[in-house]
C-alpha cells in the first residue's frame, strides 16, 4: 500500500507533467517576451517534478536519507519561482498601462530579492541536514533569512497588484485577466508563505520539511501550490497574444506602444 507522501508525489507528476507542455504552448503563444513570465512557470514544474520523483524513491529506499532530503528542499523552494511568475505577470500588466514604465521597471528589479532568498533557501535545506551542529544553525539561519525575504517580496508583490488594480480599466481584456489571476492567487501565496515561515521559525515536527506531517503539508503549500499554477497557466490561456490586442474602439494595435509608455 502507497504511503500519503506517495500518494502527494504520484498527484504531482501527474499534475505537473501537462502543466509544463501548456507552459510551452503559452511561451509560444504570447513569444518569448511577453510569454517570459510562464518560463518560471516550467522552472516550478520541473522542481515539483523532481521532488515528486525523489519522494518515490525515498520510500522505496528508507535507508537513504539523501533522497528524502533533497525531495524536502526541492519542495520546498517553490515558493520562489510563484512569485516570479506573479511579479512577472504583473510587469507585463504594467507595460500595458501609459507612464507605467518605473514601475515595470521595479518588477523587474523585485526578482533580485526573489532570487536571493531561493539561494539561501536550497543552501540552508542543504546545511540542516549535515551531522555538524554549527553548519546545521548556520543552515538554519539562512532559510530563517530567505524566509524573511520571501515576505517582504510578498508584501511588494501585493502592493504593486492594488496599484495596478486601481488602473483596471486602462488595460485591454486580456490584460485584466492576467492581473485576476494574480489577484486571486495572492491569498493562496499567503498561505504557502505562512507555512515556509512555520516551518523556518517554529519548532515543531509538523512543519519538519523533511519528515513532517505530510496532511499539513497537502492542505498548507501543494494544494495552494496546484491552484495557483492552474489560475496562471488559465491566464495565459484565455489572454491575447500581444500582438492581436487592441486598444480601445480605435483599434491601435498595442504592441504600437514603446518603452512602456502605452498607445499615444
């Protein structure tokens, strides 16, 4: 009989399998500038894959550690790509919006922090699992750190999405479609964060990213986490490819727009 940890890893593959060969699709459909944001999209599901994959073999291998530990940080730093793909989507909104630029601009910049708190994290979840006590505080300490951060990237994340709702009628259909898939997204993130930040600052085995409660897990970070692909990936789907949008009744194509600076 499959252990729920198998059970989670078999629903994953055979969620995440499809899910990149949409991804694709989607890059193809909208090209590689405005489709760049799926791209993390297809990161996310190779890391899921991967993780699934090395949960498999950790159950059929109980003596080996090394599988279980690095199916738990493969699990765990998904979080990362997420908001990549989030704030991605958002730059995009935004270059749809006329005097926009700065803020695009910002999105851009917003995957910096993004992408140091994931290499904090895959080198915290490496150190934690050493015998030495000191290398497992320091582990500790830096995904304490990369949690930290996630949060704050977080916060902008849903700071830019308000502001960029308040201009909801300057953008073409398929634009606000993305920016509703953000949105809705936001509060699934949030609790994907609260469970990276339970399981970095409590000390309780329920949130152990390698053998904790795998029930929590499903409900607090993979359900959320299978979601908010669903919406993005939905998004992409139902959004028009740039260079078919319109704006407005005079039909000015709006791939017209420069620089950000929207259709004049």
């Amino acid at each position: 009989m499959l252990s729920e940890r198998e059970n989670i890893a078999i629903a994953e593959l055979a969620v995440y399998i499809p899910s990149i060969v949409l991804a694709i699709a989607i890059i193809f459909k909208h090209g590689f500038s405005k489709g760049r944001p799926w791209m993390y999209i297809i990161v996310f599901c190779g890391l899921r894959i991967a993780s699934a994959a090395l949960e498999i073999l950790s159950a059929n291998n109980p003596t080996s550690r090394d599988d279980a530990t690095w199916a738990a940080i493969l699990g765990s730093i998904g979080l990362s790509p997420l908001l990549l793909v989030a704030s991605g989507l958002l730059g995009r909104v935004n270059g749809f919006i006329a005097g926009n630029n700065f803020r695009t601009r910002l999105l851009e910049m917003l995957h910096i922090p993004i992408l140091l708190a994931l290499i904090l994290s895959i080198i915290g979840g490496t150190r934690i699992s050493s015998s030495d006590s000191s290398t497992v505080s320091s582990g500790h300490s830096l995904e304490k750190g990369g949690a930290i951060i996630f949060l704050i990237s977080y916060l902008a994340i849903v700071a830019f999405a308000i502001f960029t709702f308040a201009e909801l009628r300057n953008l073409p259909e398929g634009e606000k479609r993305i920016l509703y898939a953000v949105l809705a997204s936001l509060p699934l993130l949030a609790v994907r964060l609260l469970y990276s930040l339970l399981a970095d600052f409590e000390d309780n085995s329920t949130f152990n990213i390698v053998d904790g409660n795998a029930t929590v897990q499903l409900c607090m970070a993979i359900i959320e986490e299978f979601v908010v692909t669903l919406f993005f990936l939905a998004s992409g789907v139902v959004a028009l490819a740039p260079n078919s949008l319109v704006n407005g009744a005079g039909g000015v194509p709006m791939n017209s727009y420069h620089g950000g600076k929207g259709v004049v």
